[in-house]
C-alpha cells in the first residue's frame, strides 16, 4: 500500500504535461513589453496596465528575499513563461483511464465519485456536469447579489471595484514576490460580498469553471461590505501536478465594519521526490485587512505539499474591536521546507487575535513558525494569544519557531506560548497492542495534535485533511 | 589590498572602527606574548572587513545605534583616574571583602583592590598584573574558547584593544568560599572614552566559585564599555555568576559573554540591568558534555530614553541536558527593551529539557517591548518550552491589593516590585541581594 503512494508521490507532473510550446505562449522571460503584451491580450483597462507596470518598475529594483529559513535554488526570472493561453486538458471517458494508485488515494481520502471524475478530468453526465453545477451555484450566489468570478471577468464587469481595491492590502511594494506577482498575473478569484448579505454557500475553487488550473501568478481579492459575510475555500486534499515551479501567489483580502471573512485553504502540491528533487516553490503573500469596527478575518490552512513553502497569511486589524485568527497546520516530510506563520497588527481598540500554529516535521524535512504580533500605539486595550506546537517525528528533521512581538502600548495584553513534542515509540505501541494498525495510530495521533485547527476547517474538508496527514506520514514512523 | 589600504577604506566608510583601529596600534606591544599580538592582529584583520551593525541586521533589529557610531572615543589609557575610594566603600560588598578587584576606567587599580586568603592555587588577579609578573601564559588557554562571535564587531574590537580585565582561575577539586567581586568604576567627568573588559574565568573539575561582575559609575557621563567575558566549567564545577550593569544614563554598554560547559557542571547566571543609555547583553552557552545544567536568568528594568537588548544563545550540541531561563523587563516612560532568546538543540543531542519563560510589564503608553523567543530543534526526544508574555499589572491584582485598604500607587509598586523580585530572589550572597531589592523598591515606588 504504502508503496503504492510513494510511487504515486514519485510521479513527476504526469498530469497536462507537454513539452512543445503552445501556440499561446509567450517566450521565456520579462521586460516591459511582455507586461504590456499581456494586458493587450486581456483587453486591461489603463490603471491595470500602469499598476502592472508600476510593479515591474519596482520588482526590478527589489533583491530575492533570504531570510527565511529555506534553502533553495533560486529560479532564473529568465526562463518562466509569464503567460499562456489557459490549455485544453485531454478528457477522458471514464476513470477506468486514470492511474490506480490515485483513485486509491481519493478513496482514502474519501473525496466523492463526482469530485473524482472532476479532479482527473473525466466527462461526467449531465446532470453532474461541472459546468451545470457551476450554473446552479451562480444563479443562487447571483439572487443573493454576491459575485463569484475570476479576476478577469470582474475586470471587465466591476472595474470600478476591482481599481479601488487592488493593491490596497498588498501594494506592489510589499515584497519581491507580491511585486512580480502585481506585473504578471495571470487570473484569479474575485469575489463580492454587498452590504448586510451572507452568502449563501462555502465558495470553492473547485466550481469556478475553467480555473482548476491554479495559475503560476494567481491573484484573489475577496470584498465583504459592511454586515456581510463569506466563507472561501481554496485548493484540495488531492495531490496536485502543476508544470510550473514558482508559485507567487497574491491574496487580498478586504472586511468592512461588521464583515467576516473565513478563509481555508488546503495545499498539497508536488512535494518532490523523496530525495528532495523537483516540487513546487510556493511563494504566497495573503493579507487581509479589517478595515470596518467589529469585523473579523478567519485564516484556517492545512499546508502539507510544496517543496518550499513562504506563506504569511496576516490580518490588519484597522477597526476597532475587530478580530484576527490565524489556525495552520503545517506538515513537511522527506526534504520539505516550510517557512510560515502570520502577522497580526493591532491598529485599532480592542482588536483581538489568536494564533494557533501546529508544525509537523518528519523524515529530513525543515518545519519553520515564523509570526509577528504588534500593538501599535493606539491599540488600547487589545489582546494577542499565541500557540505553536512542534511535533518531530523522526531525529533527522528540524522544528523551528521564530516569534516576533512587538508592543508598543501599555493596556495591550500578549501571550505566547510554543512547545515541542513526538509520536513515542510507547505511545505507538499502545495502539498496535489494541489492534490498531500503524496508519490509523498516527492518523489518530496527528488528529489529536491538529485538533483545535480541524476544528475550524469546513466539514468535509476536516474529514479530508485529517486522512490526508496521516497518508503524507506514512512510514515515517517505526 | 593592503592591510593599510583597507584601514584607508574603513576609514572612509566608518569612522567608528577605524578609531579603534587607531587605538589598538597605539597599545603598547612591549613583551607582548606571541599567542597575544597574534590575537590582536586577527581581529584587526577581521575589523577592517566588517560593517557597522544596523537596524537592517536580523540581530541589531529594531536598535538606532547612530550616537554610539557617530561618537569619537579616547582610548581607555588616556582616561586613567584613581577609584574614587569613598564611592569603591560604597559600593563594596562585605561577603567579598578578601576578593574585590577594582578596576577604573577600565584600568585595574591594586591599591583599591583586596585578594587574601582564597585558597591554595586560586588565582584572583588581572591582565595587566599578569602582564607585569610575566606571567600571562597562565590565562592563554582560557581565552578565544569559542568561535561563536568571530564575525560580531563589537567582539573583534575588544579582541583588539583588551589589555585589561579580571582573570579568575579556581584549580580543580577547590571551592572558592566566598564570592569574588568584580567592580568596575567608571568616571564619566572626563573626555568620553571606551573600555575594553576581558574577564576570564576558569572552574576547574569539581571546582566552584561565585562571581559578582558589577558596573558602576562615580560620576555621570558618556562612555563606553565594551566587555568579553568569556567562561569556562570544567566537568563537575559549578559556577554562579551575577552581574549588575549599573553604568552612567549616559554611557554605553556591550558586552558579550561566552560560556563553555562540561559533563554535570552547573552553569547559573543572573544579570540584572538597569543603567546605561544603551546596553546590549549577549550570552552563548555552548555544551561540551551531558547532564549540564544551566540558568540564565535576566532583569531588565529601564525607563527615560533607555534601550537594553538581550540576546541569549542556549547552544545544546550533546545529549541530557537541562536549561533555565527565566527574564523578566519592565519598560517605563520612553525605555526600549529587545529580548532575543535561542534555544538549539542539535542533532542527536536528545533528551534535552529546556525552558524558557521572558515576561514584560509596560509601565507607560511610550514604552516599547520587542521580544522574540526562538527555538530551533533537530532531535525528536526533547522537551522544550518557551513562553512569553507582555502587558501590564493585572487589574484583579491591583484590585486584590486595593480591597485590603492599600491606596492604588502603593499597590502597584508592590506589584512591580514582586514581578521583578523574583528573579533577584536566587541571588546566594546576601548582601547583594538585599541591596539590588533596595533599589528596586526605591525605584518602583519613584514611579
């Protein structure tokens, strides 16, 4: 069984891999006039091309950051295609066609029939079609006023929103690969959330059609208006093939007075191979900012893939009483790399932020918690609770934890609190001698550990990911 | 490039070294032993390499350094004053009376300072009167015992200017009955000038000594000090170690204490700050064996314009062992505190218990507290913990105190008084403790 993971891990990016170059596709690198050509091809309105341009300008001046704690071969800027037509994927006519050892892995993972048949591309009947489905959620999102589209779509339909709000959470200044991700975008999710209105369903990635496809440059921005709420998942306990290798993410997100914003996402991209060769580099900047008084941002993440991750997802908490939560579970096995954590800036009274953080590290893999907590001057009365475990399953992997606080006023009360601990030999054989096998231990164990952050994830994706862990740490015990 | 060219390039670039550059060839050499000029020339081969630290540097974040860089110093040597003796009597503590070593302006003064009757073989002396014996083969193996700060600007200028500083050297199977104490004086009416401390001490097998390292100044004004302290257990030895940095509001101080341990010694350090305009502690304990334990406890208490950053380094490379530390701030007006503490734990070095608990009370609305624990762990079979915590009094304490008919100034002075206290309370020799509890009080009921 479990070999017939690894081989399945091993696998390097079968999935839509060609090697001659699309008809679509620009030639590698970057100047101003791939900017310039991309904004053409998407028919951009000016403050687009000049806020693209803008950011070029200044990625130019900017140097590859390096104080994460990662190691890795830095990407040659000069070889990435920034743009290609999104592609065709061969369908295929049942899942009969699909490779065995992945359908064992849905089945264990428990992702339903038609997810499946989605995931691999399958035509599936009518009535399940994904389009249809697809449909149906946006004539229900659409009675509810809320608009769910990517961000070239909304360009074209809401400029006016999509102008107000780029870039004013995350500037094209911010860091190096928020900078390039500003020039080059691809596409991304759009949502908008009107006043008083909460939508009427979680918001998957899943239902946007013909976006499945993460892109290499991806860019969401997310807009609650006062009073309202959403719910937004991203990405999905199934192993995912992507040809690029650098993935610089942007994310945005923006709550107005008495808005929430949850946002979960579950990562498992390429890892590489068991000797650390290939995986995706995931270089994502996520942001939010509660701007109104008594609004609330809600991070949940479930990051178990990537080779190298860099992943700060922060709330600015603007308005008063407004709220911060940041729950991750992050698990590095073989040669993984995990640089993550979160900011949480107090600005306004009485905003209050928790923090849980649960780093799982085994085989020869790097696990890094890295946060910021600040109280800014004016932050009377606020609050921070902070706790990041580390558990270490094997001696030849490394936990780290690296928190910053910065405090600055007097009333403001920040607690941190961070632990290290393993899966003991005793513990393990605790469970053998009751008949539990070894997978269901650890995946037992790991539930324990992560419980606090399944429990803010969406039902079927707590099941999910709870499986997910313990098929990632396979054999990496005993 | 010639060592004289790169002296010209730093010069250009930072007035700061090229200085002490300057200082460190006007030292006199005579008779200088071969492992010493050595030394000296390595670190000013390294001084011309490096860069002034800033605000850029992930160690030196969040400091303005610009009025210690920007300042010219005198060498030591050309401040020399006599101890002031009333204030060296004051300062004095009875428990030490047959240990004290008095140093002014950095300069060992022999005639305020008293050593009698410690025992066969120990050694409670100076550079410079090691110097003057022709007797400083004695101290050469003890110094450069880690590498740990080769790059650090601050270490490399003291390896090029040191000349003085207390040397202690306790044989194996010995214990040093009463405690040693260090006191450095400093007259700030002068020129602004800058020290370079290097006190060594060695416990050998078995040995143990406690040693109080006190800064202290008879008259304000500017200075610098800039202290190496570098420490070596040898297996079985115990070490206290207590220091107390009160040096001028206006000075300068930086010091960097290296600490090297063997199996089943005992390492324990308390350092309490409480002068200076800035004030930069670090600390590296590197363990050599198993089953060593060592606490580095910590007061910070600063108000004004002060800035005081602590670094500690915890460095477990081997198996079973157990680490303490316990440091505890409080911020008032426009102070400025930094807490950095490291915990590693190697590979293989399993079975290690270490614990780390940094607390901050902010006194006022200006004050700042920036603190990051940091642990970075390789083996699996650990128990580590760090924690840290920052705010204010409890209301529901002040409350308490207030129901029992205490006015609320009192109660919070209390309360101050009882967060800092606890780490003076480990402090064995009596005096000082009582003394450093003193003026805590006094200074928690001034606010």
């Amino acid at each position: 069984m479990s070999s017939n993971i690894e081989n399945f891990l091993d696998q390097p990016y079968e999935a839509g891999f060609t090697s001659d170059v699309e008809m679509d596709s620009f030639e590698p690198g970057i100047d101003e006039e791939t900017i310039r050509k991309i904004s053409a091809i998407k028919d951009e309105p000016q403050f687009l091309l000049d806020f693209r341009l803008k950011a070029f300008e200044h990625w130019k001046t900017m140097e590859e950051p390096d104080w994460a704690n990662v190691s890795y071969d830095k990407p040659n800027f000069d070889d990435i295609i920034y743009y290609s037509a999104p592609k065709e994927k061969p369908k295929k006519d049942s899942l009969d066609e699909v490779d065995p050892a992945i359908l064992e892995t849905y089945e264990k993972l428990g992702i339903p029939l038609q997810e499946q048949k989605m995931l691999q591309n399958v035509a599936v009947d009518a009535v399940f079609d994904s389009v249809s489905v697809a449909t149906t959620f946006k004539k229900q999102l659409a009675e509810a006023g809320v608009i769910f589209c990517s961000v070239n779509e909304a360009v074209e339909e809401y400029p006016e929103i999509v102008e107000k709000y780029l870039g004013s959470v995350v500037p094209y200044t911010d860091n190096f690969y928020a900078a390039l991700n500003s020039a080059v975008f691809s596409d991304g999710s759009f949502v908008y959330v009107p006043k008083g209105v909460t939508s009427p369903m979680e918001l998957s990635t899943y239902f946007r059609i013909n976006t499945q496809d993460t892109g290499q440059f991806e860019r969401t921005l997310i807009v609650c208006e006062e009073g309202s709420y959403v719910s937004y998942l991203e990405g999905c306990t199934a192993p995912q093939f992507d040809t690029n290798q650098l993935h610089a993410a942007v994310v945005e997100l923006v709550a107005l007075e008495d808005a929430e914003i949850k946002y979960s996402t579950v990562q498992n991209w390429y890892a590489g191979d068991e000797d650390g060769k290939g995986g995706i580099y995931n270089f994502v900047t996520k942001r939010g900012v509660c701007e109104g008084d008594n609004s609330k941002i809600s991070w949940t993440q479930v990051e178990t893939g990537s080779a190298v991750t860099w992943k700060y997802p922060s709330c600015i908490l603007k308005g008063d009483n407004s709220v911060g939560e940041f729950y991750s579970v992050a698990l590095t096995n073989h040669h993984q790399q995990a640089d993550t954590g979160t900011k949480m800036v107090h600005i306004g009274e009485n905003t209050k932020s928790t923090i849980i953080s649960k780093g799982i590290s085994a085989g020869v893999s790097q696990n890094s918690y890295r946060g910021l907590v600040k109280m800014m001057p004016g932050a009377e009365g606020a609050r921070n609770y902070s706790e990041c475990d580390s558990m270490l399953i094997g001696d030849r992997c490394g936990a780290h934890t690296f928190p910053y606080i910065d405090v600055r006023n007097p009333s403001a009360q920040v607690e941190h609190e961070a632990s290290t601990s393993r899966i003991g030999e005793d513990q393990m054989f605790y469970f053998l001698q009751r008949g539990i096998d070894e997978e269901d231990a650890i995946s037992m164990i790991i539930s324990g550990f992560c419980k606090d952050v399944f429990h803010e994830l969406p039902m079927e994706f707590a099941v999910e990911a709870r499986k997910l862990l313990g098929i990632k740490l396979e054999g990496s015990v005993g | 490039m010639s060592l004289a060219e790169k002296k010209q390039e730093t010069m250009a670039r930072h007035p700061f070294i090229a200085q002490f550059i300057d200082h460190s060839n006007s030292r006199d050499a005579d008779g200088l032993p071969q492992w010493w000029s050595e030394s000296r020339t390595d670190a000013l081969q390294r001084l011309v390499t490096l860069d002034v630290p800033g605000p850029k540097d992930e160690e030196w974040k969040f400091l303005n350094l610009k009025s210690l860089y920007n300042a010219t110093y005198l060498s030591e040597g050309a401040a020399a004053t006599e101890a002031d003796e009333a204030f060296v009597k004051e300062r004095s503590i009875p428990e030490a009376k047959a240990a004290t070593l008095v140093f002014s302006n950095g300069r060992f003064k022999p005639a305020a300072s008293n050593v009698d009757g410690l025992g066969e073989g120990v050694r409670v002396t100076s550079w410079s009167e090691l110097r003057e014996a022709g007797d400083l083969d004695a101290v050469r193996d003890h110094v450069g015992i880690a590498d740990f700060w080769e790059d650090d600007l601050f270490y490399n200028l003291n390896g090029a200017n040191f000349e003085d500083g207390a040397v202690i050297l306790v044989p194996r199977e010995t214990v040093v009955e009463v405690p040693i104490h260090l006191l450095y004086v400093s007259d700030g009416s002068g020129e602004r000038f800058a020290a370079h401390p290097r006190n060594v001490i060695v416990a050998g097998e078995n040995a143990e000594v406690t040693v109080i390292e006190e800064y202290a100044t008879s008259v304000d004004g500017e200075y610098f000090h800039n202290v190496v302290d570098e420490i070596s257990l040898g297996a079985n030895a115990e070490v206290r170690h207590v220091k107390v940095q009160r040096d001028s509001k206006e000075a300068q101080h930086v010091a960097r204490n290296i600490i090297t341990l063997e199996s089943n010694s005992n390492y324990e350090a308390t350092a309490v700050n409480l002068g200076a305009a800035f004030s930069r502690n670090d600390s590296y304990a590197r363990f050599d064996g198993s089953s060593i334990e060592c606490t580095l406890d910590g007061l910070v208490y600063i108000g004004g314009t002060q800035v005081s950053d602590t670094h500690t380094a915890i460095d477990h490379a081997l198996p079973d062992s157990t680490s303490y530390q316990l440091q505890k701030v409080i911020v008032d007006d426009r102070a400025h505190s930094i807490f950095n503490g490291k915990i590693f734990v190697r590979e293989d070095a399993q079975r290690i218990d270490s614990n780390q608990l940094n607390q901050n009370l902010l006194l006022s609305r200006r004050a700042r507290v920036n603190t990051k624990p940091q642990l970075e762990i390789f083996a699996d079979d650990v128990v580590c913990s760090h924690g840290a915590t920052v705010g204010q009094l409890q209301d529901d304490q002040l409350f308490y105190l207030m129901t029992r008919g205490m006015d609320e100034e009192r109660a919070r002075s209390l309360l101050t008084y009882a967060f800092a206290a606890e780490v003076l309370e480990d402090i064995e020799v009596d005096s000082l403790r009582t003394r450093l509890e003193g003026l805590l009080m006094e200074q928690t009921t001034r606010n």
